[in-house]
C-alpha cells in the first residue's frame, strides 16, 4: 500500500504535525491493488479496513492547502513607496 500511496503523498506544508496527506482514497488504493499488483476482490479487505491501516501509517486523505503568508509588517506600504520612488528617478 505505501508503494502506491507514497508518490501521491505531501507532508503538512507548515510542518506542524507529522502527518502525511494524500490524494487517494481508500477505494482508489483497493482498486490499484487489484490492478497493478494482480490482487483478487475476494483476496482484498474492504475500503474501510484500508482506510484505517492507511489511517495507522499516518496517511490521512485530505486536500494540501497552501500555507497563508504572514501579514504585512507596518513597514511595507513605506518600502514600496520608497521602490516606486526610486524607479521613477531612474
């Protein structure tokens, strides 16, 4: 499963947790078993029981957001006045 998951994984892009998020979900994970590693349906457990053992490798199906950037300090409007000042002498 990590062989499938890994190339379709991100890590938490704050780093603040040590969790790793993907694309792909449980069925899609099942299905890909099946496709690519010549798994029967009988031999596979459910998409559920797949859910929790990706759950317990620390894999969690999310959307990777970007992080926000931090907020303009005071000083900001001041240099790109000073920029725009600087480009229109030269």
């Amino acid at each position: 499963m990590k062989s499938l998951v890994d190339p379709q994984s991100q890590t938490d892009p704050s780093f603040k947790s040590t969790k790793l998020y993907t694309r792909m979900t449980a069925s899609e994970v099942r299905r890909q078993l099946i496709a690519q590693y010549g798994y029967t349906e009988e031999e596979l457990p459910t998409s559920e029981t797949i859910r929790r053992k990706l759950n317990d490798l620390g894999y969690t199906l999310k959307r990777v957001l970007k992080t926000k950037p931090i907020k303009k300090i005071p000083e900001t409007e001041a240099i790109f006045e000073q920029v725009k000042q600087i480009n229109t002498q030269a």
